[in-house]
C-alpha cells in the first residue's frame, strides 16, 4: 500500500505545482483549460492524431509533413478511452499519462533494488518534477518509460513471454522500441552461459525453448503492424522515416552533431546555448548508461546505448525528451542519488522546486524542453 501511496501523492503534489505555474504564466488561466493549456509542441499532433487518425497523401493541409512519424499505439489508447469515456482528449490523456506514470513507479520497485529513497526520488521524479510534462500530458514517453520499466522487471525474473509481449507493445509505441528485442536475446545468451552453455550451443538452445524464441519473433508486432497499415493507407511502409526530411532531421555524422552542439558556446553571458544543454543531456545518459555496464545491467546498457546513439544520427533535436524517457538511465541516476540522506533530502527538493520552473519554461517556449 505504501509504494501505491508514494507515487499517487506526488501525481497530487504535481498537479498542483504544474497548475500553480499555468495559473501564474497563462493569461485568462483557468481549472477548466488546465489540461488543454499544458498540450504544447507534439502534444498537438498527438490529439490530432488520435481524434482525426493518419494523414493521406497528399496531406490536404499541405503542411511541411505528415503525421507518419508518430507511432500508433499511444494515440489509439487515448481514442479508446475518449470514446468509453465521452471526455475531452487532453482530459483522458491527462488521467491516463498520470495513470500510467504511477504504474511505472510502482513497476520499478525491483529495479532499484528496493530501495526506498531511490523509489521516492524515481516518483517524484516522473510525477513532480522538471519534466514532468513528457509524463503527465499527451506524449508517448509515458507509454514507452512503463513498457521499459515492465520488460526489464521481466527479464530481471527471466519471464521471457511477458517482456515479448510487452516489446510488441512498445515497438508500436516509438521507432526505438523495437530493439528492446536485442536486449531479450542478450538477457537469454547471459542465462545460457550462467547454466553454463557454450557459444554453439545458444542458437540450439533457443529453439529448444518455445516460449523464448515466441517471445523473440513477437517482439517486433507493433512496428510490422504499423507498417503494414501505412503500406495500405499511403504506399510506403516506411512513411514514419521518410518523412523524417520533410521534419528537416537530415542523416548525418553523430560525432559531428554532438562536437557542433558541445561547442556552439553562448556569444554572451554564461548560460550554456540550447545546443550544449541537449548535448551534455545526451553525455549524462552515456555515463548512465556505462554505469549500468559496470553494474553487469548489461540488457539496459545495451537499449540505452542504442537509444542515445540512433537519434544523434539525425541531430540533437529533442535529445533531452530521449534522455530523460529512458527509463534505466532515470532510475541509474536516481539510485546514485539516493546514495546519503544530505543528497537525498536536496535532491528531493531540486525535483520539486524544478517541477514549477521546469513547468513554466514549457509553457513559456523553452527550446531545450522540446
């Protein structure tokens, strides 16, 4: 009862930090366009999406690009929903983000080790804190943190069949999601060789074992189905990467994106440019994620390493949204600071107090939020 408790009292706690913010940063602010006034940037895409489906081709609008970039699964939860329901969208993608937020809490439970104070950070953190907008409005990062948290908690348990089916939901929830199948092939090959299996053996040794190698070929569903539906709608199953062009993310040197972005320095003042803040966000995940390394957590290690380094491919747009939607990289760093109770107690804080700042650069168009 405790660890459902800790997590809805701070859904309660946020709530009121991002309406205190809203109140104090939106003119004509009022309770009934709460949930509307914080659905900014994609959010808008993502309510079109769900109430009016898929663009065809050509887009009527004639906008720069289409809504194929954006994955299925989330959107058509919040339609469901909307239609049992009868609310608003942004009311029941409101209730259900928050909904899911605190399932994603209580699920990674066993991923900090059972740690308290790392569990009070972890929840004050997805519910109240800095960024807490990505997990409590309309985007698909809620969706996809509580899958994540769910497959790791099931191969933690070696439960194979829950994390396939679970990693069919997430690969059609963003394109990333997919290769959290690699990270079920690795937890089986680190199995094997605990049981002491040879390399040869691995492959003989999945076959021999249905409920692995189902979990394995139903991993990749959501993305095979989504791309058969655009194959129908529009005639090209890879509308969702194509389209990256037209959303100007042009395919480059990783390298070069993450130098450019580290040395693009402020011409005054001291306040790092947005390129360098997306950059160190994306240093702060790398380090997270070789600490996991270091831990022997080497299935998250390896989704967070191919997390952070497929979207660099395309630039830093977005990359503190990626980072921070990383559900291990959070949950590493929150368990480094629940390490002593004077870091504890003041990283309590900086969450909460960053909960309203974080709320109100948001509103107030903050490019490194987006």
């Amino acid at each position: 009862m405790a660890l459902l408790l800790i997590p809805l009292a701070f859904a309660a706690i946020g709530l009121l930090i991002r309406y205190l913010a809203y109140s104090q940063t939106v003119g004509g602010a009022s309770l009934a366009g709460f949930a509307d006034g914080l659905c900014r940037w994609d959010c808008g895409w993502y309510v079109r999406l769900s109430e009016d489906g898929y663009d065809p081709f050509p887009v009527p609008s004639m906008i720069n690009a289409g809504n194929w970039a954006f994955f299925p699964l989330y959107p058509m939860l919040i339609a469901a929903l909307r239609t049992v329901s009868g609310l608003p969208t942004m009311v029941v993608a409101t209730i259900t983000s928050i909904g899911l937020s605190v399932l994603a809490a209580r699920l990674s439970w066993p991923l900090l080790g059972r740690n308290l104070r790392s569990y009070i950070l972890f929840s004050a953190f997805l519910l109240a804190g800095p960024f807490a907008v990505y997990f409590t409005t309309f985007y698909t990062e809620v969706l996809f943190l509580t899958l994540t948290i769910g497959i790791l908690a099931a191969l933690q348990r070696r439960r194979y069949l829950a994390a396939g089916a679970l990693a069919a939901l997430m690969s059609g929830t963003r394109i990333v999601g997919v290769f959290i199948v690699l990270a079920i092939v690795l937890e089986a090959w680190l199995e094997h060789r605990e049981r002491g299996g040879s390399v040869m053996g691995f492959v003989p040794a999945v076959l021999g074992r249905p409920e692995l190698l189902l979990a394995i070929f139903i991993a990749p569903l959501g993305l095979f189905a989504y791309m058969a539906f655009l194959h129908w709608h529009i005639g090209d199953a890879l509308a969702f990467q194509h389209v990256q062009r037209a959303w100007g993310r042009a395919t480059g040197n990783p390298l070069v994106y993450l130098w450019s972005a580290l040395t693009n320095f402020p011409r005054e003042g001291w306040v790092p440019t947005v390129s360098q803040q997306l950059g160190f966000a994306w240093l702060v995940g790398l380090a997270m994620t070789i600490i996991m390394a270091m831990r022997r957590q080497y299935a998250a290690a390896l989704f967070c390493l191919i997390c952070l380094t497929l979207p660099l491919f395309a630039g830093m747009a977005s990359m503190l949204r990626f980072v921070v939607g990383l559900a291990p990289v959070t949950i590493t760093a929150m368990s480094l600071l629940s390490g002593r109770p004077a870091l504890y107690y003041g990283t309590l804080g900086v969450i909460l107090v960053g909960g309203y700042f974080g709320t109100v650069g948001w509103l107030t168009g903050v490019l490194t939020l987006v």
